[in-house]
C-alpha cells in the first residue's frame, strides 16, 4: 500500500488542558483576585475585627465615664476595609460577564479559534459544554468561599461593632447570601450567550456586562415580592418602626383602609395631628421583612437567578446549533452514458 493513501487523522483536544492553556491569564486573575479577597475576609472575621471591637468598647466607655481616648483608626479601618471587600464581593459577578463575553466567547469567535478547534473533531456543542463547565465550576466555588467568609466575618461582628451594616443594607444582604453566587453564574451565561450573538470582543463585553447589571437591578425589584411580608401598624404619635426590607408603607384610616401618607410625621410635629384628623387616620402601617424573612428571601432569589441562568445557557447553545448547522443538499441524480453509436458498437 503506498504510503499516501494513509488517511492523515488530526487527534481531538484533550479539553481540560486545552481549556486552562487557552485561559490561563484569566485563571490566573481569578485565583489571585480570590486569594486577596479571602484573606481580607479572615482578617476582618479575626484581627481587624478584634481591633475594631476594642475600639468600640473603648469609646463607649467614654461616653459613660466622660472623655477618655479610643482606637478610633482601628473603627475606621474596619470600616472602610469592610465596605470595599463588599463591593469587591458583590461585584465579582459582572466581572464574570463581561470576561464570559469578552474573552471566553468573544474573542474565540472573532479570531476563529472556535472554528479551528470544530476542525479537530470537537463538536460546537462539546466547545460550548467545555467552555461554560469548568468556568461554572470555578466561578461558583470561588464566590461561593467569598460569600461564606463574608457572612462569617459579618456575623462575628454585628452585636461588637456600633458601625456594622444592618442585615437588609442591600450590598451586605447580597454579598452575605447565595444570590451572589447565582448572579455569578447567570453573568458567565449572559456573557457566553452575547459572545455568540456578536462573535466579537468589545460587544460582547458590553452586551453580557450590561444584562448581567439589568438582571441585579430586576433582582432587588422582585426579592421583596418572593415571599409574603409582615405588616405592622404604629400609633401616629410613634412614626415608623425601621426595620428590615420595607415593601409598602402609609396611613392607616379608622374604616382600616390603607391610603398615602402626607409625609407630615407623627403628630408631635406641628399640624400633622390636624392633618391626620382631616384624613381619618389611626396610624401607620408599615409591610416589611423582618430577619427571620432572610433565608427565604435569599433562597427564592436564587432559585429566580438560576433558573434565569439555565434558559440562558439553553438559548446559547440552541443559537450554536443553529449557525453551525449545515444543510445537506441533495447529490445530483447521475445520468445514463448514451448508447454507443454503430461505429463504437463495430469496434
């Protein structure tokens, strides 16, 4: 057999080496950014906190005994470490998107890497699997430690420190609980799906940046509508009670009726009382959540958030099918030699 007529196979790429080649910077920013943040995180649970704590316990003993001296920079520097360690935090999901479509997607598209490696007997839709798994993987254990050692480190410290956030401030409610890791999760699908929709770098970074920022902002309009609220109804001498995450508020009329409030203020503040007497009203009535609402809160979120995440996930891979799919045309019917003349016939 001639040596030519060998069929010369191309072996298929071994994904996971291919994929951590192919991102390494990416990887690598990711690590570094979870390891900075995670030792920020133990400190602030261990001796920033402890610093902090002191502080405070310092400065209200001022306050009863009179002037004394605190650690007053121990208090600030907590405070400030903590707010940028939230947004760190909470930001870690539009990071995702935008490298999704940018560098994941994006950028394979337009160089025509993705059509190279079709070429080496990797199906698209074995790419796109390969692709979104072991980021999936990464990206959710990463923020998942994030959020666990946020919430550890809030937690630790809440009842020490005066200036600690409340449970519903919304950069800690999410940087505290698994929406976070969810909103991760449907930015990396966002991202892939308009690298696909664009197939070119920059739109692609600003297309999955900019739904992953609409689908935060949907999600904080719907959380306090996941999961029946509290009412709770104050005299008008008293105001609002606030406390927890506030859905409705207003006045409350003798019939029982729930109307607008005025914005007047309790009745010590001069003409509410006549007012409130021109109004019919009894009270305020406030729907909140209360801190017991907090796990369902943040468990229905979520649930929202992933199921928004598949239904992105399957249109980027039907959208994949369907601009890689080739039509079969049919092979030409093959046509009968013409009958031989006399002439051909004779020889």
């Amino acid at each position: 057999m001639n040596l030519t007529d060998t069929p010369v196979t191309t072996p298929r790429p071994r994904l996971l080496p291919w994929l951590l080649r192919l991102h390494r910077p990416g990887l690598a920013v990711w690590a570094a950014l979870v390891a900075v943040l995670t030792l920020t995180l133990l400190a602030m649970w261990g001796p920033l906190g402890d610093a902090a704590a002191d502080g405070w316990r310092q400065y209200r003993a001022c306050v009863e005994d009179g002037p004394c001296g605190y650690d007053q920079d121990a208090i600030i520097r907590y405070r400030d470490v903590y707010t940028y360690t939230t947004f760190a935090v909470i930001g870690l999901p539009f990071l995702v998107a935008a490298w999704a479509g940018a560098a994941l997607v994006g950028r394979e598209m337009e160089s025509g890497t993705a059509h190279l490696a079709w070429t080496t007997g990797l199906s698209p839709t074995r790419w796109l699997a390969a692709k979104l798994a072991a980021p999936a993987a990464l990206v959710a254990v990463g923020t998942g430690l994030l959020v666990l050692l946020h919430h550890l480190a809030w937690s630790a410290n809440r009842n020490r420190i005066g200036t600690s956030k409340s449970w519903h401030d919304s950069p800690t409610l999410h940087a505290n609980g698994p929406t976070t890791v969810a909103l991760a999760l449907a930015g990396l699908a966002a991202g892939a799906l308009a690298g696909l929709l664009w197939r070119r770098t920059l739109p692609a970074l600003v297309a999955g940046l900019g739904f992953t920022v609409v689908l935060r902002v949907a999600a904080d309009l719907a959380m306090p509508h996941l999961w029946p609220t509290v009412t709770r109804v104050t005299g008008l001498d008293t105001g609002y009670v606030m406390e927890g995450v506030e859905v409705d508020s207003g006045l409350v009329t003798a019939h029982g009726a729930h109307i607008a409030d005025p914005g007047c203020g309790p009745t010590f503040v001069e003409g509410c009382a006549e007012m409130y007497a021109k109004l019919d009203a009894t009270g305020f009535y406030r729907e909140y959540h209360p801190e017991s609402h907090y796990w369902p809160l943040q468990l229905t979120t979520t649930a929202l958030l992933l199921a928004v995440a598949a239904g992105l996930t399957v249109t980027a891979f039907a959208l994949l099918r369907r601009s890689t799919a080739t039509t079969r045309t049919p092979s030409p019917t093959p046509t009968p030699d013409p009958a031989p003349t006399r002439e051909e016939a004779a020889v």
